[in-house]
C-alpha cells in the first residue's frame, strides 16, 4: 500500500510488474511458457 504520492511512482509499478513477469521463465525457456500478470496497486491518494 502506498500512502504519499512519489515521484516516478508509475515507473516503479512498471519496473515491479515487468519483473514480476520475467521471473517467470528460466534461462533458455520459451516466451510461451509466459502467463499474463496484472498489477494491484493501493493507494492513499488519486494515482490518475
């Protein structure tokens, strides 16, 4: 949960999801093998 709004906020969430994401496969593994993921994101305050 984040509670004060951060500068490059939005980046973090991008950066967090993408390696969340990625850690999915092992080297060498097919791209297939990639399950959608989804970013939950609380707030205390307007995001958008």
């Amino acid at each position: 949960m984040q509670v004060a709004p951060m500068t490059a906020f939005n980046k973090r969430v991008a950066y967090n999801l993408s390696k969340a994401y990625a850690n999915q496969l092992d080297k060498g593994e097919n791209y297939p093998l990639l399950n959608p993921a989804i970013a939950l994101t609380i707030t205390d305050f307007i995001l958008f």
